[in-house]
C-alpha cells in the first residue's frame, strides 16, 4: 500500500499539471484502513456517538470490512461532529469539532491519500499541518531570516474566524486542480456538508471546515495555498525592490520586508486579496512592526524604536549578544503565560477536593512538562523558570487549603515533588539564528 501512494507522490512531483482521476480505491483499501487505525492516538475524546478507538477495535476486522465496503459503494455517511468550545490565550473562545472515531478513521485514510498530491505543491514557507515539519522549524528560520537579511518591518496579519469563513465553492475549485475523481470530491462535500451538533441539536455547514480534524486541516492549507501562499509568492514577491520573506502555520502567517512602503502596501493588498475568497482581516490584530537589526540601530528615527511581535505563542524582541551584537530572541508571549497560568489555577481549585494528592502532583507534572516541551527554546529559560515557579505556587496553595492539619512547609512540599521526579528547566529545542 505504502508503494502505491508513493508512485502516486512521485508522480505529483513529476508533473506538476498532472490532474488524477483514479485515486478513490487507495482510500478504501482494507490494508490502508488498518494501518490508519494503528496510527491513530487511543484515550482522545469520543464524538457525538460515544465511540472510542477501543470500543472499534473489539470487533476491528469485521468494522473496517464493513467500512471498507460502505466506502466502496459511496454509502459511507458522517456524522455531525460535535461542538466544543475552549478558552483562547488573549479572551474569548475557540469553537472546536469533534468527529466520530469511525470518521477521524476515513479523514486519515483520505488525508494519507491528498498528502501525496499536495506535499508536491505546498510551498516551502507553509510549515502548519504537515508531515516532517514544525512550529519550531517555523520559527527557527523566521528567526535566522531576520537575524542575517536586510528585515526592517514585520507585517503582522490575522484572518479573522479562518476555519469558519472556507468558502466551499472555492474550496472545490482548488481541490479540481489536482484531483480529478468525482468520488473523493463527493466524499469530501459529505464531510464539509455533516454538520455541527450543539445541546443535542444538528446545524448544517454551509461554509467553514470545523476545526479539530485531520481533513479539516488538510483542506484548510489547500484553500490558503491557492487563496494566499501562491499569490504571496509569484506575484506579490516579484513587486517588492527590496528583501521579503513570508511564513505561514494554519491561519497564522506573516511578511517581512526590507522597506516600510512595501509592507504597508502588501496590507492593503492583502485585504482586497482575502475579500475575493470571502475571507476577512481582524483589523485589530493586524499591524506593522519596525523590526530587526537595522530598526535596533535605526532607534526612534523614521518609525520609532524596534518593537515586538508574537508568532506562534512566542513573542520575538531585538537582543544583544555577549559581545554586545544584534540577536533576535524568542520568549513565551505574555497571553500564552498567562492562559496556562489560568487554566491550570481553575482546574485545581475545581479538582482538588476530588483527588489525592499523588494524582494531583502527577497531572501538574505532565501539564508543566507539556508546557516545557513546546517552550523550553534557547533564550526562554527565564520565562520558562517563572512558569515552573507559579505552578509550584499554585498546587502549593491549593493543597494546603484543603486541610489545615494536613498542610505542607515548603519544605515537606519540595520533597513530595521530587519523589515525583518534577520537572527541571532543560532547553528542548536549541534555535540558534547563527547556526547554518
């Protein structure tokens, strides 16, 4: 199996105008479907039918038959996922769907399938939702970019509720450019069309791809590649005089550019580039920022001092080196700082009472090291040693308030911690901007 979408991968690479007719039986086939299976994460939440990956595998071989069949005759239907909603780092709150597990199953299967196609496409400055790449390649080459080009400005640009706005007619559009068989597009349109369940009652999807699926996030960089990425990169780029670099993770993306006017007209034209795909610019997050070496040494002349930017949870500042140079450096964005800070806090004043401690002690460990993996980059042990500390302060003190007899010293709570192995600051993922 592996084999067949390999030659349909080579292919793509091979003939860029290649448009294929004949790809539907490779998500169908019954040796794919068990491969996607063992792929996916058991214990993730079940959708609106309450099924998870083990409930599907007591009887496996008979449910991928069966699906595989279903699939084979077009009479596979999805189900509507089911709405959820958690808290967004700056206020407010992000609407998330959940799919049956049988349908996250399909997604994968197509997805492995459209992997191969538009891994040949997708551009190199796309890193968001793709196989072998990360937000931390992201922002390790935003980093070395601003660090050795000429970088004065960073556009900063936010689509407003992306994942809500996907205009289906142009989604199609840009899924025919590559993918020619009818079936894998109607299979598509039944999952765009499934629907959204809230409190029991079903909405139908006339726009948007809900965020939380694998397809969803497949789709959603085919729509920008052909919406933004491409326009981005043959067209506005060959405008510019000076220097521009772009990156994109999901919705999140950003320019930089050697000249204030070439980035002030980029945002204008980015506007009138998104209305024409029904998209819109959150006109409050979006902004000009003068940054970079030459904006360090440029002080407030022409633009005002160097600011800062956030991109991907980080937030990006002018630093300077031992010897005294230039040195972009990243550290957790304040928004992010605090939403962890916050979610954990109610979490424990809500969970206390209704767990022992070792659970307790065990959850915060693996919510700091999660925290740690994604955060513990070079030049952000600092902020990282003040989130460890506030968590040691707020199971502290949530522990103690359970009981007044049983309360701990510093001391006593010090040792608890270390007989659960605690987490230390250790850099995780080393980003150099100097490095090669």
């Amino acid at each position: 199996m592996e084999t067949k979408l390999e030659w349909v991968g080579e292919r793509a690479r091979q003939e860029p105008n290649c448009c294929f007719t004949s790809i539907y039986h490779h998500v169908y086939e019954l040796e794919h479907l068990r491969r996607c299976y063992k792929e996916m994460e058991g214990g993730k939440a079940p959708g609106v039918d309450g099924v998870g990956k083990a409930d599907y595998g007591e009887d496996l071989e008979e449910n991928l038959r069966d699906l595989s069949q279903r699939l084979a005759r077009m009479g596979y239907r999805p189900k509507p996922v089911k709405r959820v909603y958690i808290e967004k780092p700056g206020g407010g709150k992000r609407a998330l769907g959940i799919p049956c597990f049988e349908d996250k199953l399909v997604q994968k299967a197509l997805s492995r399938v459209l992997e191969q196609i538009y891994e040949a496409d997708f551009v190199p400055s796309s890193y968001g939702y793709r196989p072998g790449r990360s937000a931390h390649e992201a922002i390790d080459e935003l980093g070395r970019t601003i660090q050795r080009r000429r970088v004065s400005w960073v556009a900063e640009a936010d689509i407003r509720s992306y994942f809500d706005r996907v205009n289906h007619e142009w989604l199609l559009k840009f899924l025919g450019h590559r993918v020619g068989d009818p079936r894998v597009l109607r299979l598509i349109v039944r999952f765009l069309k499934a629907g959204v369940m809230e409190d029991g009652l079903v909405r139908a999807s006339e726009e948007g791809t809900p965020q939380g699926g694998v397809l969803s996030a497949l789709l959603s960089n085919v729509y920008l590649h052909y919406a933004l990425d491409l326009w981005v990169e043959r067209k506005y780029r060959r405008q510019c005089r000076g220097e521009m670099y772009y990156f994109r993770y999901a919705d999140d993306h950003l320019c930089c550019f050697q000249y204030h006017g070439e980035a002030q007209a980029y945002l204008e034209a980015l506007e009138k580039r998104l209305g024409k795909f029904g998209l819109e610019l959150a006109k409050e997050k979006t902004r000009l920022v003068s940054f970079g070496r030459y904006a360090s040494e440029r002080g407030p002349r022409g633009g005002g001092s160097s600011r800062t930017f956030d991109f991907l949870g980080f937030n990006f500042y002018c630093g300077r080196t031992r010897q005294g140079g230039f040195k972009v450096k990243r550290r957790t964005s304040r928004a992010k700082f605090r939403s962890k800070l916050k979610q954990y806090n109610q979490w424990l004043r809500q969970t206390r009472n209704f767990h022992p401690t070792a659970e307790l002690v065990k959850r915060s460990k693996q919510m700091l090291q999660g925290h740690l993996n994604y955060y513990a980059i070079t030049d952000n042990g600092a902020r990282c040693e003040a989130f460890r500390k506030q968590v040691w302060r707020l199971l502290w003190k949530w522990l103690n308030r359970r009981s007044q007899r049983n309360s701990y010293s510093a001391e006593q709570f010090e040792q608890l911690l270390a007989c659960h192995g605690w987490p230390s600051i250790q850099i995780r993922h080393r980003l150099c901007p100097f490095a090669r």
